[in-house]
C-alpha cells in the first residue's frame, strides 16, 4: 500500500501513459503514410522501371514531352525513335512515359 501512494505522490504512472499513447499515434500515423503513399509510390516507380526496361525496337512509345514514335532502336541509355516517316529522333530512355500500342497508326498517316 506504501508504494502505490509513494506513486500516487509523484505521478509515475501518469506521466508514462500518455508518453506510451503519443508514441503510438506516432506509430500509427507513420504505418498510414507508409501503405497510403510510400508504398504505392515506390510500386509505381518500380512498374514504371520495369516497362523502360523492357522497351524494344518496334515499340510504339509516348515521351514526357508527348511525342508519339517507334522506336527504331534501342540502347542501353537513349532511344532512336521514328516520329515521321525518315524523321529519326535521340530520347534518353528515362524520358519514355508509356509504352503503347494501337496508336491508329500515326506513322502512317500521310
């Protein structure tokens, strides 16, 4: 009994409860941000490495600046893409935003 007023006296056990629970929230809002934006995006980057990768001669690709073309070939940095007929241009690979295909054939359009 002596003890539990001595810790009555000095407030112990009621300053670690809410340091126990501010700590938890902490915790709680870190695992939040972790699987609603972190995680997400780290999956889409990793996707989106994947398909530059992946990207081949023949391949009709879309880059960040919004050019349409075929790649005509591809190295291990940039890309040689046809964005007219005879019209070649140098992309870094990085700049690619999508591979797509069924374009309505725009390189073919006269």
């Amino acid at each position: 009994m002596f003890i539990s007023e001595a810790m009555a006296a000095t407030g112990a056990t009621a300053a670690q409860t809410p340091m126990a629970g501010f700590f938890t929230q902490l915790v709680l809002v870190f695992a939040i941000f972790y699987f609603v934006l972190i995680r997400p995006q780290q999956k889409k980057m990793k996707e989106h490495e994947n398909m530059l990768n992946a990207i081949k001669p023949k391949d009709e690709i879309i880059t960040g600046g919004g050019i349409y073309g075929k790649v005509v070939k591809a190295e291990p940095e940039n890309l040689t893409v046809e964005i007219s007929k005879g019209v070649e241009i140098k992309v870094l690979r990085s700049s690619v935003r999508e591979v797509v295909s069924g374009l309505d054939k725009p390189l073919e359009k006269k």
